[in-house]
C-alpha cells in the first residue's frame, strides 16, 4: 500500500471547498475515477497483445496488470517520458 500526501495553500482549500462539498471526498474520488479508467486502458492493450500473441491472459486485474507491465505492453508515464527525452 502506498501513501500520498499533498499540500495545498488555504486559498486554493477554499476555491476546492467552493466547489466542492467535501474537498478529500473531491479528491478520493478524483483519484479513484483515474485509476478506473487507467485500468480498463491496461487490461484493454493487454487483451489485445495476448489475442494477437498467443499468450494466455492471467487471471483476476491485479495479476493482468502485472502481467502487462512484465510483457512490457505497457510502461509508466515517466519511463515513457525520460525515452521520448533522449530522443
């Protein structure tokens, strides 16, 4: 499990509290949505490498997300970043 912890100034707390009625729900939410979506965007290119591949998928998101990340049919952004850098 992994923490993160952010800071903001109080100005921008009460421009997040204006617009939200609770500002951490605003931000878990926000978080959890990405990850949603990021997911299916893994799981998506992996079923498409395996299918094209041969390769049988592992079972359950986790291991599929592992999976796609060991296979290399996905990176993390920075990695993808720092090799488009050196270009």
């Amino acid at each position: 499990m992994v923490d993160y912890t952010i800071t903001i100034s109080d100005v921008d707390n009460k421009v997040l509290g204006y617009v939200a009625y609770d500002q951490k729900d605003w931000i878990d939410n926000c978080i959890s949505a990405r990850m949603v979506a990021g997911k299916r965007d893994i799981i998506d290119a992996l079923i498409k490498h395996c299918n094209d591949n041969g390769i049988t998928m592992a079972t359950g998101e986790d291991a599929q997300i592992n999976q796609a990340f060991d296979l290399g049919v996905v990176q993390l952004a920075k990695d993808i970043e720092s090799v488009n850098a050196n270009d």
